[in-house]
C-alpha cells in the first residue's frame, strides 16, 4: 500500500512526547505462607530456649489392689531443652540526589520505592531461609550468625527415600546445628507417603492442619485420591469462577489445607500444625538512615529474628520428592 509523497510520518519527527504510563508494574512473587502462618514471639538474648516435654507410654497392665500401700515411685525424664540463634537479615538501598531531583514516572519518591521493594525482598529472603537445609550457628567476629531452620529440627515424623542417603537429624538438645542429610535418589510423590507421615504425627499427638508443598507437587497432590470435591456455589451476578486446584486433602487422621509455597524446596513436602511455630523477634523490621558520605542517600533495612519450633514431632515432612 502507497502513501502520498512528503506525508509526514512520527518515524522523522523531532520533539515527539513520549506517551510513559505513570505506572511500575512488578509480576515478582511477594505471597509467603509461612511467614504468614507461623506465630509471633519476642527475644531477650541472641540464643532463645526453650522446653519441650512428652507423657510416660500407656500402661495396660494399671490395675491396683485395695489399700496398697505405695512405696516405691517411678523415675521422672527430665524435660528436653532446646533453642535457637538469632540472625541478622539485611537489605540496603542508595540514591544519587540527582535522581530525586528529576521528574519520575511511577513514582514521586525514589527511596521511597526503593525501600519498600527491599522490604518486600527482605520478607522473601526470610521464608527461603526457614526451608533451606542450614543448621543453626552462634557465629563470631568475622562469621555470621544463622538461625536452625526447618530441616535441622524435623526427625520424628518423616517419610524420606531409604534407599539413598536421606538421614534425620541426630540433635539430643541444644540448638540443631545440622540439617537433614537428603542429597539421595529422588521419588515421586505419592498418597501413602502422606499418609504415612500423617499417621506418624497422630502417633506422636500431632494434628497438622496444612500441607505446604512447592509447585510440581502442589500440581501431584491434587491428583491424589483423598482431595474434597472442587467445587464452589456460584451465588452473584458475574463471571463463574472454574475451581482447578486441590484445596483440601481429607485423609483419615486429618484434614489438611493444602498451600502452595514458591519459596520452599522442590523436594521437600510439610505437614504443619501453626500453633507449634513461631517467627521470633530480637529487634523488629526497621529502616535506618545510614551516614551521608557523598550526593546520595543511603538506607539499611534490617531485622533480627529466629524460628521457634516448640515440639517438632508437632510437624512432619515427605523428603527426596521429584522436582519436575
């Protein structure tokens, strides 16, 4: 198709205005379950401890004769003490003066946008570092201090694949300074493993609540027998909305809501009852304004928080899952 001769066309105009929508648009992952599941408690110290304890084994053969006389008494256990480290988790930002001083689009303040995608960043790192297989250390002048996540407490109740070198956690007391060993064959993810896990934990006297698992299981588990009826009552006027997701798992132990969690391993699958996890605090989420050495400013965002786990056979985990 032809045009006339000397039609003028943007392709050689000077002094065209560029049409910027004054909006940012930003896809990155900010949802982190756990974080938002898990209790809130405060710390005192760097190292945080606590006790956990558990009932003497049923006894069938209790039967008593009339007025015996009781003069022998069975031993006590002592309670079990354990803790955790505190660790300090940053996120820094600088901005040239020139760069608050000109026109913006998306955004008037430029530390101040700047500062809250490090706060949301800052949040991420922290659900990552609670599922990594990181034990916990007290750190020193020239190491950094890091908190016993997830992996180092879980031993009671686990599915693993024996077959390879997957191993449980061998803490007695004190803070777990080693994760779980998993770096075996993977398997594939099936309904009996969960359903083993979950009858260990009802063993134990657990009763998790949720499943959180990443992605390709997330996808699995729905494929499993024990998923509830997708369906949903359409009441409103409008769209129909197509439930396509495994929400609720019912096995016969417990009813599970089933999360997907972006920041958790692949290959790892937990059952979780909240009231027995905490986020702990030494000192809360804050913003400094560090020293100004030159035509910038600079911010630090910091938090120093732990994990609590009050009695890990509260929980339990399906380990060396296939991860595609």
């Amino acid at each position: 198709m032809a045009i006339i001769t000397n039609t003028v066309q943007t392709f050689d105009r000077k002094g065209l205005r560029e049409n910027l929508t004054d909006v940012i648009y930003n896809i990155s992952p900010t949802d982190t379950p756990f974080m938002s599941n898990a209790g809130r408690s405060s710390m005192e110290a760097t190292l945080t401890e606590w006790q956990i304890d558990s009932l003497a084994s049923v006894d069938t053969a209790n039967a008593q004769i009339q007025g015996n006389d009781y003069t022998s008494f069975p031993s006590t256990t002592a309670t079990t003490r354990l803790g955790n480290y505190s660790q300090i988790s940053a996120k820094l930002a600088i901005v040239a003066g020139t760069v608050e001083a000109v026109k913006k689009a998306g955004r008037k303040d430029e530390m101040a946008y700047q500062v809250a995608k490090r706060a949301k960043e800052l949040k991420r790192d922290q659900e990552a570092i609670v599922f990594s297989p990181q034990g916990g250390s007290a750190g020193d002048t020239s190491t950094a201090a890091t908190l016993a996540g997830l992996l180092a407490f879980i031993k009671t109740n686990t599915v693993f694949n024996t077959a390879s070198v997957g191993a449980d956690p061998t803490y007695t007391s004190g803070v777990p300074t080693d994760a779980r060993v998993d770096d075996g064959t993977l398997v594939t993810f099936t309904e009996p493993m969960l359903q083993s896990v979950l009858q260990q934990c009802y063993s134990s006297g657990a009763e998790p609540t949720t499943l959180m698992v990443g992605a390709v299981n997330k996808a699995r588990v729905s494929g499993f027998d024990g998923i509830a009826t997708k369906t949903i009552q359409q009441t409103a006027v409008k769209a129909a909305a197509i439930i396509g997701a495994a929400d609720f798992y019912v096995g016969e132990f417990d009813t599970l809501t089933i999360v997907p969690n972006r920041f958790q391993r692949e290959r790892d699958a937990f059952v979780f009852d909240f009231n027995y996890v905490d986020i702990m605090f030494l000192r809360k989420y804050m913003t400094e304004k560090l020293a100004k050495t030159g035509d910038a400013e600079k911010r630090l965002l910091l938090v120093e928080w732990s994990l609590k786990v009050k009695n890990e056979a509260a929980i339990g985990g399906v380990f060396d899952l296939v991860t595609t």
